[in-house]
C-alpha cells in the first residue's frame, strides 16, 4: 500500500489503539471507506485514528466495536488512551528524542526529566498521585517512559546535550533532603560528562529570559530540527522550520545571558552544600 503508515504499539497507548483498529479491519477484508459506511464516520477520520493522528472518542470506540463485532474490546482499549498521562504529541516527541544528535533544553520549577535521578522523578510522580493529577498506574508510564529515554541516549555516539535549567529548578526542594541531594550531584555528574554543556538561568535574568515555558529542540541525524513545548494541558510537537527557527534564536540568547558552565556547576554546589 502506498504511503502506508507503519505504527509501533510500544509507543503509546494511541498507537497501540490505532494498531487494533486497522489490524481488525483488515482482518475482514474491509477498505477504510468500507468501515465508514458501517460507523458513519469518514474514512479520513478513521485514517487519522489507525495512524495516531487523533485520539478515539468514547463514542468512536463504541461504533468500531459495533462495526467490527468485538464486543467492548476497543472501547476498554479507547479507555486507556484517554486516560494515558502522556500529553499530546510527547510519545511521538521521545522517538525523535532517541535519534538525536543534539538535544537542547530548557526548564522551569524542576529537573528535566533527562537528568532527573530515579527517586527525584518518583518523587515528582507520587506527588501527582498524592493530589489526584494521575493514577497509580498513570504515575508508572511516566516512569517507565523516563527510564526509556534516559538509556535511549545512553549511546555512542552520544547525542550532545544543552541543559538550561532556570534557577527555580536547583533551588526547589523535592522529596526531602536526602533525595534532593543526590540530585544535585547528579547535575554536577552531568555537567562534567563531555557531551553536554550544563547552564543555570539566575533570577537576576529578570526579563531577559527568553521563555516563560519548557522547550526541549532536537537536532536529528539529518540535520533537520523540530521542537517540543509543553503547558500543564497540552504537549506541541512543531517540525515546521519557520516556527523552530525563532526558538532557536531564543535559546541562543539564552545561553549567552545564563550564567557560565563553570559558574553553574559551582551555584550547584553551593546548594548541595547547603542541603543536610
């Protein structure tokens, strides 16, 4: 088939839906105009759902299953999508992620997931559980996910990686004492690794600081760069270069106004110092 989108089910609970659906459709011989006539919806609809485009609706879910006969067992599968803590656009992000050869990042409010230590990133997780944001098993996608990607770029050659962290990041406590020490060893670690270029944004920056959300840009083995940015609701994936470029400049400016590696590593030292 031509153009035909290939789907990894281990990347998201999206694609794994979108995997089902088509497997079972074609199972019974049916074209996507085919299963449209039998769901009333469009067949260009129901492309975007087995590609990962679009996510399946309650409503979505129920159709198929009656369409195709299985019961409930797509809209259970559907459930699962709609209750993935992963923002849009952040699986298929994180496959880009791992074929990276430059990674630049910035953060706000906490470690960046690339450089978080294992109880750091639990911490974080169970806290969100602790204030109902996420289930039990929500809380362990996240986790399961940051231990994929932080062993994705464990490789040779190793991709090279810009931290910027905003000084809020080394300065919030997170899961007490013993756990925050640690972590700021692990920033020191990172920052002495030869591949990376570590970076705080002091407070002092006041204005000067080029965003107010987190931004991660990607350069990938062709030299193409995309970017992903993220609120509390919503994850942006942009491939676009007339949208990436600005972000590039942004982050350019940033680097040149934060403070120097060297100056960095010794602020973080400082507060480890000063953590008990």
């Amino acid at each position: 088939m031509v153009n035909r989108k290939e789907l990894d089910p281990e990347e998201s609970p999206k694609a794994r839906f979108g995997q089902r659906l088509r497997t079972l459709r074609e199972e019974r011989g049916w074209t996507q105009d085919d299963l449209s006539e039998r769901m009333g919806y469009s067949a260009t609809h129901i492309s975007a759902i087995e590609t990962g485009r679009r996510s399946p609706t309650t409503r979505f879910s129920h159709s198929a299953d009656r369409a195709l006969g299985t019961g409930d067992q797509l809209e259970r599968q559907g459930r699962a999508v709609r209750s993935s803590a992963l923002l849009e656009g952040f699986p298929e992000f994180v496959k880009h992620e791992s074929q990276a050869v430059e990674i630049r990042l910035f953060e706000l409010g906490i470690i960046p997931g690339l450089l978080q230590t294992l109880e750091y990133a639990a911490a974080i997780a169970h806290g969100a559980v602790r204030r109902g944001a996420i289930t039990e098993q929500q809380a362990e996608e996240r986790l399961s996910l940051l231990e994929r990607r932080q062993a994705s770029i464990d490789r040779t050659p190793a991709p090279l990686v810009h931290a910027v962290l905003d000084e809020s990041c080394v300065r919030r406590p997170v899961g007490g004492s013993k756990v925050m020490a640690a972590q700021l060893d692990r920033l020191c670690e990172f920052a002495a690794l030869p591949n990376t270029v570590f970076q705080v944004a002091p407070f002092a920056l006041g204005e000067r600081r080029s965003f107010d959300l987190p931004v991660t840009l990607v350069a990938l083995p062709d030299r193409s760069h995309i970017s992903y940015a993220e609120s509390a609701q919503q994850g942006r994936l942009e491939r676009d270069i007339r949208f990436v470029q600005p972000l590039l400049t942004a982050y350019h400016q940033l680097q040149a106004e934060a403070l120097s590696q060297a100056e960095s590593a010794a602020m973080v030292q400082q507060f480890r110092k000063d953590t008990p």
